[in-house]
C-alpha cells in the first residue's frame, strides 16, 4: 500500500495535540488530519469511507488495553491494521496561566481516564480530595482549561497540548511510572502495509478467535498449541467479552509473523478444523517514534 497513490484522510481521537495527534502526525504529517471526538467516531470515519484511516490507542503499558478500541474493532467486520506506532507518554498538570499563582487551590482535576489512572498515586497525595472529572482526550480536557480561565481547574496532557492551549505546565512527569507507552493502530479497509519507512523488521499479525459453542475440555489448550508446536511465537493474548451473556468471550492474539508464512497458513486452518471462528486483520509492521512527545 503506497501513500503515494492518493492524499489519504486521517482520522484520529482529537482535539488537536492529544497523543494520538502525536502518534497520527509522526506517521502522516500533519496535513489531511481529521480530528474526532470519540474513538468510536474515529473507527466509524474510515467504515463510512469518510476518511482513509483511522489511528487510535490500542494499549498502554500502565492500563493495559483500551477495550473501547477492542470492542470496535471486533464488531467493524470490514476493517485491518495497516501499522502499529509505539510512542512513549510523558503527562503533565497543566493550569490557565492566570491561575497559576493558585495550584495549591485546584477544584478539580480533569483529563482522559487512562490519564487519571496513570497519574494515580500523584493525585492520591497531591490533590487526595479533589474531585477527578474524566474526559474524551487530554486535549480536550487542556482545552477546557483554556477557554475557561476563570475556574480553579487542571488538566494532565502533554507538553503539546500546554504548547497548543497556552497552558501553564504546573508539575512534569506526574505519571506514576517511567516506562509509560501507548500502541497505537492504524486501521483502513485495505489489508496491507503502511508504505512508511523505519519500521521494524519483525512483521506482527492480530487475529481475533472465538472458541467453539460446545465448550469442550481443554479447548484454549488445543488453541494455544496450534501456535506452540510450530513454533509461532505470541506476543499477546486477552480475552473480551462477547456481550452474548456471562462466560461468552473472543480472544485476541498478536502473532510475531506473517500471515503468509505457510506456518501461519497451517495454523489457521488446524484452528477452524478445532471449530473456532478466526478473524485476521492482516499484517503489519511496528514503528516506534522514542522523542515526539518531547518536541
């Protein structure tokens, strides 16, 4: 797939200067990016045909999935992964300039929930008794600062969004953790790769598998063995509710390589054989951008 071949529209989770912003302008620039303000509406731009692709978060290494981008994905039959971008996540509170003499006096904190969950122990001892509002993005909640200057509020982002929002960066680095990533995916409805160079060389492919109905004995252990004999090495696992009632679950699995591999050709057939449903998103390659959210 050559990006070349058109002038592609990008949708990503906006307001401007949130991370998947960063993630979104490392891999495209920054012309033709459309922000939108949910996840589901960024996946619903490119089903829709409205946008090209879509880059939204995936997983973070303190919180773990998004199950919002999971959930969509699994339920948007028509889409692939093009590219996955791993960037590291750096979270700042940030103020209206007008108020930072008054940060001991903050009412409220609000930002993204991942973003309040992984500031968690800063918020426990700095602000133990403030009320936590959760918003769709960091920028978003950077941007609310902003345009109310007024009110003793704060917002956790990153140093983009105090740079974009003329915030005042009241404390840095009040994430929990130093090794703080987030991947993100670039889905279309095109099965292929992103024509971007520097990725990895390692290619990844994502499969989502659901289990036979008959429930059998020792089912996950045939599933997972369809991958270890031959040797197919897992990087992730997890399962997600199906949303069809209690104990009913899809699983989705990272596979470190192709899906054109006879190996992996082998190992999709055994599992339909097994009875499982098997969806593929394709193959993809990993990028890692190590300095954007520092720029």
């Amino acid at each position: 797939m050559s990006t070349e071949e058109f002038t592609p529209i990008i949708a990503y989770l906006g307001p401007e200067a949130t991370f998947t912003h960063v993630a979104a302008s490392y891999l495209f620039g920054k012309s033709s990016l459309t922000p939108q303000p949910t996840i589901p509406d960024c996946i619903e731009a490119v089903s829709s045909g409205r946008a090209t692709y879509a880059i939204v978060p995936l997983e973070n290494a303190l919180e773990g999935s998004v199950p919002l981008t999971i959930d969509y994905m699994h339920s948007e039959r028509n889409l692939f992964i093009n590219a996955e971008l791993s960037i590291p996540i750096e979270q700042h509170l940030l103020v209206n300039k007008k108020q930072a003499e008054f940060v001991n006096d903050i009412e409220s904190v609000q930002s993204h929930p991942h973003a309040l969950a992984q500031c968690h122990k800063y918020l426990l001892y700095q602000y133990r008794r403030v009320p936590l509002i959760q918003t769709t993005s960091t920028a978003a909640a950077a941007k609310y600062v902003s345009e109310n200057p007024n009110e003793k509020i704060a917002a956790i982002g990153n140093r983009l969004a105090a740079k974009k929002y003329d915030l005042h960066i009241a404390e840095e680095n009040i994430h929990d953790f130093h090794f703080n990533h987030t991947r993100f995916v670039v889905l279309s409805l095109r099965k292929g790769q992103l024509d971007v160079p520097n990725h990895t060389e390692t290619p990844k492919t994502t499969l989502m598998v659901k289990l036979p109905e008959d429930d059998r004995s020792g089912v996950l252990h045939q599933v997972l063995s369809v991958f270890s004999w031959r040797k197919l090495n897992l990087s992730k696992i997890e399962s997600r509710p199906l949303k069809t009632g209690l104990g009913n679950y899809f699983f989705i699995i990272d596979v470190v390589e192709s899906e054109e591999k006879p190996m992996m050709k082998g190992a999709m057939e055994e599992l339909a054989a097994l009875g499982c449903s098997v969806r593929s998103f394709g193959t993809y390659y990993t990028y890692e951008d190590k300095t954007a959210i520092s720029d």
